[in-house]
C-alpha cells in the first residue's frame, strides 16, 4: 500500500517568501527631504517674490494718488476759468463803453452818445445771446409765475386782469432754465396760480 497522506497530517504547504510579503531588495524610494542650504535658498526665493509684489503694490497706489490728485486739479482749473470766454468777449463791450466816455468827455453832443451807447449795449446782447443768455418780453402777456415776479398791482381799464402792464427789471433765460425773473407790474385781479415746470418761455 502506498504512501498517503492522511488527514490532519502535520505537513503545511511551502511559502514562498516573495507571496508571503516578504521585504523586496527593490524597494521604492524613499522623497528625501530638501537640504539645509536649499531650504534657505528656497526661502531667499520666496522673500524676493514677495518683496516685488509689495513694490508694485506701493507703484500702484501711488499712482492711483498721483492721477486722484491731477484730476481734481484739472477740474479746480476748469472752475475757475469755465467763464473765460464769456468774459473775453465781454473785455470788447467794456472797451466800447470806454470809448463812448472818452467820447463823452470831449463832446457835448447828446445824440452821439446816445447812439455810442445803443450800440454798446446792443453789442452786450449779442454777445450774452451767443452764450445762450437772452432777455424775454413780458409787456402785454398774461403773468406767468414761472417768468415773472409781480411786485406791483394796478387797475387797468385797457388790459384784462392777470396782465403784465409795466416792465420795471428784464427777465433773462439762459438756454432754457430761467436765469432771472422779470420783476412786473400786473394787472389786478391777478389769479393764484403756481409755476409748472412745462410752461412756455414767454415769446
């Protein structure tokens, strides 16, 4: 009878070393960790890169402050010299009035300075109309609150009740807002009424 194997025999398979999980001889290698000197260099690295960051940051903000500061001189300027060309045109009509007292000085003659001085102040209006400032009639139109600042009422048999009969101040507009009321005479039996942003400028 041969030789078998009998159950519960003391005799255990072989193992081999490397299916066991045995240490292997090629291991994978091990990160090795920076050297003293690279850690320095690294951080030598860094410290610089901060260092540029921190240079633009300080360029930047000052010149946000620079720009901030010219802006604000530019429109100081633009201020102060906005009406620089209505006062140069203005210099002409002080020149003629100049002259027309210069004239006035050397002659008598009434109607020549009367006529210096229409054409003076024609030449004022001329030069407020090409800005945009120009006077408005109010002699004979209905009072309007909006243009006209009543400071006198009078009976009229000629003209109806709210009717603007005297002219004492002209009243001016510049484009279309109002720069000054004209300072009026009405009629009585002036109505209440109260200025609406949609009237008319009077013709």
């Amino acid at each position: 009878m041969s030789e078998e194997t009998k159950p519960g025999s003391p005799e255990e398979p072989t193992i081999n070393a490397d299916e066991a999980g045995a240490p292997s001889s090629e291991a994978a290698p091990v990160e090795e960790t920076p050297a003293g000197d690279d850690l320095t260099a690294l951080l030598e690295q860094k410290e610089a890169e901060i260092q540029s960051l921190k240079d633009k940051l300080l360029r930047q903000a000052a010149d946000m402050e620079n720009t901030r500061k010219r802006l604000e001189r530019d429109r100081a300027e633009a201020i102060a010299y906005a009406n620089e060309s209505l006062i140069r045109e203005l210099l002409a009509v002080v020149d003629n009035l100049e002259r027309a007292i210069q004239h006035a000085e050397q002659d008598t003659d009434k109607q020549t300075l009367l006529e210096g001085v229409k054409m003076t102040h024609k030449h004022f209006l001329d030069t407020l109309a090409r800005f945009g400032c120009r006077p408005f009639e109010s002699q004979g139109k209905d009072f309007d609150p909006c243009f006209h600042e009543a400071i006198l009422q009078q009976e009229s048999e000629e003209h109806p009740s709210n009717t603007v009969i005297q002219e004492f101040q002209k009243g001016y507009t510049l484009h279309d807002r109002l720069l000054r009321p004209a300072l009026v005479a009405v009629s009585k039996g002036t109505r209440t009424a109260t200025c609406s942003h949609e009237s008319e400028r009077p013709a």
